[in-house]
C-alpha cells in the first residue's frame, strides 16, 4: 500500500483544518442562537483525533515529521 507523502499530508492536514475551523464556526453560531447541535464539538474533536491518528498511520515518516511540526508552529 501506497504511504502518503508530503503533497499527500498538506492537503490532508488542509482538509482537517478547514472542517474543524467550519465544526467551530457553526457550534459558535448554535450557542449564541441558543441552539443544541446534534452532534457535540467534543464528539468531533474525537473523532478528528482518532481521524488524525489513522492518517498518521498512513504517512512516510519524513511527511509525518513535517506534518507534526508544521501543526506545531500553527499551534503557538
């Protein structure tokens, strides 16, 4: 099976940050209206977590390390 490689990950980490930016956006906007989303910021959390462990598992280590520190500069 094919590991994903540098191009591979940033897209990916792209994708996972837009959704989870996007997850944020609407939750935000559903307590200020005072509304109760079906599914729970902490239940997409978990699973962008197990997603991002899948991933990793997934990923050259060379594209793994630069994934891992580029999330770490993000983070700061």
């Amino acid at each position: 099976m094919t590991k994903f490689n540098i191009q591979d990950r940033v897209i990916l980490d792209d994708m996972v940050a837009m959704f989870t930016d996007e997850m944020n956006k609407m939750q935000d906007e559903a307590d200020l209206l005072g509304n109760r989303m079906i599914i729970t910021r902490e239940y997409w959390t978990h699973m962008l977590t197990e997603l991002q462990e899948k991933i990793d598992g997934f990923t050259t280590k060379k594209a793994l390390r630069q994934s891992i520190s580029q999330r770490e500069m993000t983070n700061v």
